[in-house]
C-alpha cells in the first residue's frame, strides 16, 4: 500500500515539473521555434498515466475490486 502510494506522489511530482517547465519557459517560443514543446508534454502525459494507474492500483487494493486490479495489472 505504502508502495502505490509512493507511485501516486511520483506522479504528482512528473505532472507538477512538466507543468512548471511548460509555465517558465513558454515565454520564450520565439527563440525555440516549438521545439521545445515536446519535453514538458511528455512530462505532463506521463505523470498523469503513472497517477491514473497508481490510483486504480490504491482504490482497488482498499476495496479489493476486482475489476480496478485487472485494470492495473493490464496497464502494468
């Protein structure tokens, strides 16, 4: 439980620094060209799949759902 929990905040923490990178930098396109957007994307996809996951991996273990564990355990 400690474990998924753990996942959760990772995600939390990948989807604040995409967010933020996206935020400080976005000021800047001019010299980039939009290059630069595909980083702070990635960023903020990933940390939104790790916190979904994490999350149906927390609920279903606390409600002990079947269908939230296979639904982790396909995504895994």
């Amino acid at each position: 439980m400690c474990l998924i929990f753990i996942f959760q905040i990772s995600g939390i923490a990948i989807l604040t620094v995409g967010a933020l990178i996206q935020n400080f930098y976005s000021n800047y396109t001019d010299f980039l060209h939009g290059n630069f957007y595909v980083g702070p994307v990635l960023l903020i996809i990933l940390g939104v799949i790790v916190f979904v996951v994490a999350f149906f991996g927390c609920c279903g273990a606390v409600k002990e759902n079947l269908c939230m564990i296979m639904t982790v355990s396909w995504s895994l």
